[in-house]
C-alpha cells in the first residue's frame, strides 16, 4: 500500500533554533498534504494543508511565519518550526493522500515526529 | 461549526471483553467516517463507512455508521492486551472538491487488562 515517510523521527534542540520535518510520499504522487499536530492525550489537530507549487492553508490560530510549509514537489513537503520554544514541543503528524485509490477515505500518515525544545 | 464527539474519551477493560466505541458528529456537507488505530506512533486507518446500514469487519473489529443519527459504533469482540490504544474518530465534510475537510474527534483511549 501507499506509504507516507517523515523524518526525523526525533529530534531534540535548544530554544530559538529551527527544525525542519520532512514529510514525503514513497510510492504515489501527492498534491496535497496534511500538517497535523498532537499534544500528550489529545487528539490530531490539523494545523495546515499544503498544497504543491502555491501556498499553504492555514487553520485559524496557526502562525505561519511560526511554522513554514512548503511542498516544493509532488513527493515532498516539509515543516519548518522557526525559532523554537518550549511550548513548540509536540508531536507532529503528516498525512497525504492518494489518488489512485479514489474516495476519500484512503489518507495514508507518517510516522510522526517529536520535536523536544530545551 | 463542525465537530466529531467521542465516547467514551476512556475505557478499561478485561480480556476477553467486547467493547462499543461511540462516535457523533455535526458538521456541514458529510462525506465518509474513519476509524483510526493509534498506538505509540501515527494513526492507522481501520475503516472508512460512507454509507448508513452497512456493516465494515475486519476480524474481531466491526462498524457501522448511522448518518439519520449522525453517529457511529466501532466494536471490538475477544479484546486482547494488544487493543489497547486510541481510537481516533475522523469525518470528512465540507466542498474541498475531492479532498475534503477531515474532523478528528478526542480519541477513546482503550485499555485491556490481561
């Protein structure tokens, strides 16, 4: 089946750095890509839609000068956490879908990443 | 606004028990329902119902979807310790053209005691 890889896994750094997370899509062209991010025992909360070769969607209340996204191809979209706080600290979760399978159902996650800030 | 409830947000149970997960939702222009799995990592997909009446099984899972009510069940019969987990509500709605708006509700974190 399809498969949606996101790297790093983990990753630990120190207060006002940046961190990008890669999402890609293995075996299946994506246009659209889901940012979703997850706090201990909460749900996913969908911070933005990217979207390849224009801007990204925010939901209200995301700062996108906070979190950049861009999707630069149809297999690749990456965010990028500037300026990290503490507070950044979370689980983030991205999500593509795809189109060969049809209905709107098949929305295929990555691994996730846990982003620590010291 | 839309939204997706879940119930109950936790359960513990024995093995060998069989439990019901609830899942209402309110939102505008529904499309399908999905049922996730989430254990350490990200969700895994379960079962997509986009149509009222008819019953999804895979194994010792089964749901159906009542969209008169608005709601869905997710069962799971013979539970096993490795059951435990979330499960994540989603449904999709809105006219984003062929993509849609996925609305996750808070998750009921299952636990199975041996």
């Amino acid at each position: 089946g399809a498969v949606v890889s996101q790297h790093p896994s983990r990753v630990i750094c120190k207060s006002g750095t940046s961190v990008k997370i890669e999402c890609r899509s293995l075996d299946f062209q994506a246009t659209t890509m889901f940012w979703y991010r997850q706090f201990p025992k909460q749900s996913l909360m969908l911070m933005a839609t990217s979207n390849e070769g224009s801007k990204a969607t925010y939901e209200q209340g995301v700062e996108k000068d906070k979190f950049l996204i861009n999707h630069a191809s149809l297999t690749l979209s990456t965010l990028t956490v500037t300026s990290a706080h503490p507070e950044d600290s979370s689980f983030y979760i991205c999500s593509a879908r795809d189109y060969t399978s049809g209905g709107s159902g098949e929305l295929f996650f990555g691994e996730g990443s846990r982003l620590t800030v010291l | 606004e839309d939204k997706v409830v879940q119930s109950p947000l936790s359960l513990v149970v024995h093995e060998g028990d069989t439990v019901t997960l609830n899942c209402s939702y309110e939102v505008t222009n529904f499309r399908s329902l999905l049922w996730y799995k989430q254990e350490k990592k990200a969700p895994t997909f379960l079962f997509m119902l986009t149509s009222s009446g008819i019953e999804k099984k895979s194994g010792r899972l089964s749901s159906i979807l009542d969209k008169k009510e608005l709601f869905s069940i997710l069962n799971i019969t013979a539970t096993q310790t490795g059951d435990s987990a979330i499960y994540l509500c989603a449904v999709v709605a809105g006219y984003g053209g062929s993509q849609g708006n996925l609305i996750f509700g808070k998750g009921t974190k299952l636990s199975v005691k041996p």
